[in-house]
C-alpha cells in the first residue's frame, strides 16, 4: 500500500506525463543503463528512417528504398559519413536537413538530450539519471553531469556556429546566394564538429583542395569534436581560473592529459605519413604546389579520427595509405567524444602497459598518477572486442562481394571507427552487405563495451576468488 500511495504523489508533484516518462526510464535504468542507451539510440535511427522514407526527402519526389534509408539514417545519427546515395544528388533540401539534424542529435548523445529534458523538468537529476548520464558523457564525478551537459549544448553549438561563419565568405565566394552559403556552412560546421562527414557537395570537398579558408576550418572542427566533451570542458575550466592555484595543463586530470598528449601524437604520425606515401602520387599530391601538399597532408591526418572528409580521391591512394589509415580510423578519437575507434587513452593505456611490463614495473604509471588494473582489463577488452568485430565483418564482407582485402578492410575499419572514408564500396554492395555495415556502424558508434554490457544479462558477482597462478606468456 506503501507503493500505491507513492505513485499518485509523485504523479502530482512533477505531472502526469513527466511521472510516466520520468517512470519508466528510472525502471529501464534500473534494469539497464546500457541497454536504455542502445534501445533509445535504434529508436531514433527508425525515426530518420521513416523520414528519409517519405518521397518529399528525394530529389526525384519518390520514395527511398529502405535499406538506403536506414543505412543513411545509421550513418547521420551514428556520425559515420559513409553513404550509398549522393547526399548533395539524392536527398531533396528536406531529406538533407533531416540528416543534418540527425547528426546533430547523434553527436550529441541520445541519453544527454534526454537528460537535459529531466533537467530542464525537475531542476535538477536524480542518482539514477546520473549515473545514466554519465554512462554516456563519461563523467569523471557524478557532480560533474550537470555541468557537463550544459557545456556539452553550449560548446557544441557555439563552435559549429563559428565554423559556419568563417565557411560563410567562401561558400559566397563561390558565387552562392545569401541563404544557400548560410545553409552549406551550418551544414559543414555540423557535420565537421561531430566528425560526420558528409557533404552536400558533389564529391565532397575536393573542390577545395586548395583553399585553406575551407579544409582548415572544418579540420579545426573534426580536431575539436574528437577531444571529447569532459576534455573540453576541463581545458575550458583551467583556463578561466585566475586564483593561480589550478590554471593550465596543472589543473588537468590524467584523462584529459592522455587524450591531449596521445591526441598530438597520433595527429603528428598522421599527417608525416600521409604525406611520405602519398607526397609523389599523381593521383593524389603529386600534382600539387607545395603548400597545397602540406595543406592536404595536415588535413587528410586530421581526417582518419573519424572525420571522414577527403580532399583528395580516397581511390587514388595507394594501398600502403589504405593500410596506414586502417591504423588510424580504428584507433579513433577520445573518449566521450563525437569519434569512433578504439579511443586514444585506449591505446594509451595498452602502450603505458607494455612500456611498464618491459621495464619490468609493477605498476602503470603515466604523469605521477597510477592506472589501476581495471583500465587495463577495460583497455584490452575494447581492444579485442573491436578487432573481433572488424575480423568477422570483413570476413562475411569478402566471402559477399569478393573483392580484395584492402578495399574491404578499409570500408569496414571505416564503418567501425565511424569515419566515412571510403573507397566506393558501400554504394556498390548488395542489399546484404549494406545491412551488415548498418549494424556495424551502429555498435561502433554506441561502444564495443556499451555493446556488450547491454547484451549481458547481469553483472557476475564472485565472493570466493581462486589461488593465484602465472601462465607462461609470449
């Protein structure tokens, strides 16, 4: 009777429709976080489905087929950018507002839209909406959720609003009217900070390969939107301090140092080696003038985080770049950020491990902090999980299509790490093979370990542990 005289009060107190809504993600919650997060995620892709679905989203007025549908609708709200249709040909002005604004949610997060909707009701979230929260945002402390979020909205719309702007004069250069240079340029400030990739230009941004005032900013935003949001929230914190006690690089926390450190790192080995493979193909940047070779090694670095832009043929590469860049799209971004891949503090992690295990350390150590062993399990794990998933995908891929591996690893390491990079393979697949990619950019995009705790019927729990014995490794 306890319960039954609880629901009608809490029903007053917040409202009918709140209490419903507020109900039944604190049951889903309890059951769980992880599965909530998936579910609600596929929901809103059938959503972009059903919308890409109805004929006034073409540009010939007739309706979508549905596997091209879903699958654009996987990679906008995934962030992926890989597409069988051209989205500049295809998509009537409706259906590319659609997938600009699936992009947008995406990058976001679904759960931190529907957290900000509890905040934004009831003032204030409870623990379990926390907790909810910060499964998706990856708060370093419940405390932080709050703030996080507000940044999350704030940060990301303040700077996709700067990328339109600085875009703006060269779109009007280009000889664009007033309202469709504004519109390219939010859409390229969109889809460049939630490192979506897609373009609403016939074969992308090559058209500008030589303009720094557009291939910068837009790699300006693929940088910025693959730190993560808890980085730039941090970064942000730090440098508004003025008490002298916390300012700088002295008031971050080990996240955001390897994320930033491990970030510069990755970009560096990128851009070098991009530009030592390709710097003397015709195809690519062996036409060039100088500065443009540099322009465009920089850019096609920043890229393989998960941005997904080329502003040189991504076909006329060569097949040692195709490798080199399979190695950057699955390492990724950082974590909590609009990137796919592994994540760097991932690799961080397992390249801090076997610096230790080399010297012969007992511990991980990394800036006068020690890494405890469950971020070595986790880091492993991910590792594992998704090459499993590139190794299976690519396997059923080949055995589909028969085409060479290098084509279909990279298409597949694309879809995983939700870069978009692409060789042309997705438009030429067969129904079967798109559906695979679908499913593959959806568990990229959600997380191998979110993937699997949602699939996972409760947490193992062991109260007696074995004796302790050493395999021979290696």
């Amino acid at each position: 009777m306890a319960t039954s005289r609880a629901v009608p009060s809490v029903t007053r107190r917040l409202g009918g429709p709140t209490a419903l809504v507020r109900t039944w993600i604190d049951n889903a919650a309890r059951q769980s976080p992880a599965r909530l997060a998936l579910a609600v995620f596929a929901l809103v892709i059938l959503l972009v489905t059903a919308l890409l679905s109805l004929p006034v989203a073409t540009s010939s007025g007739q309706r979508a087929p549905f596997v091209d549908a879903l699958f654009t609708a996987a990679s906008a709200v995934c962030v992926t950018g890989l597409t069988v249709v051209d989205t500049a040909t295809y998509w009537s002005g409706t259906g590319q507002v659609v997938i600009m604004c699936a992009i947008k949610v995406g990058g976001l997060g679904i759960i931190t839209l529907a957290s900000l909707l509890g905040l934004a009701v009831a003032r204030r979230l409870g623990l379990r909406q926390r907790l909810i929260a910060a499964s998706e945002t990856k708060a370093l402390r419940l405390s932080d959720v709050s703030g996080l979020l507000r940044a999350v909205i704030i940060s990301s719309t303040a700077i996709e609003l700067t990328i339109a702007l600085v875009l703006l004069p060269s779109f009007l250069a280009e000889g664009e009217g007033t309202g469709t240079a504004l519109y390219h340029s939010l859409f390229y400030g969109i889809s460049a900070f939630n490192n979506a990739g897609f373009s609403v230009h016939t074969g992308g941004v090559e058209h500008w390969a030589g303009n720094p005032f557009v291939l910068g900013p837009i790699a300006i935003g693929v940088f910025l939107g693959s730190l993560g949001f808890p980085v730039m929230l941090t970064v942000a914190t730090n440098l508004r301090r003025r008490d002298g006690v916390r300012r700088g690089r002295r008031g971050w926390n080990l996240h955001t140092k390897l994320t930033v450190v491990t970030t510069c790192l990755v970009l560096g080995v990128a851009v070098v080696g991009f530009a030592a493979f390709e710097w003397t193909n015709p195809g690519t940047l062996g036409g060039m003038s100088l500065g443009d070779r540099v322009l465009n090694s920089v850019f096609a670095g920043v890229m393989p985080r998960s941005g997904g832009f080329s502003a040189v043929p991504v076909n006329e590469m060569r097949e040692s770049t195709w490798a080199f860049q399979d190695v950057l799209m699955f390492i990724g971004g950082g974590s909590a950020s609009t990137a796919g891949g592994i994540k760097v503090t991932t690799l961080a992690v397992l390249v801090l491990a076997t610096v230790a295990e080399a010297r012969g350390d007992r511990d991980v150590e990394a800036f006068g902090r020690r890494i405890p062993p469950g971020s070595l399990r986790l880091a492993v794990t991910v590792l594992l999980a998704g090459s499993t998933l590139v190794l299976g995908f690519s396997l059923a891929l080949l055995a589909m299509t028969g085409r060479s591996l290098d084509v279909v690893l990279f298409e597949v390491v694309s879809a995983f790490g939700t870069c978009g990079l692409s060789t042309g393979l997705s438009a030429e697949l067969p129904d079967a093979g798109k559906y695979l990619l679908t499913a593959l950019m959806f568990a990229g995009r959600t997380g191998t370990m979110t993937l699997a705790a949602a699939l996972a019927l409760r947490d193992r729990r062991r109260v007696v542990r074995l004796p302790e014995e050493r395999p021979v490794v290696g």
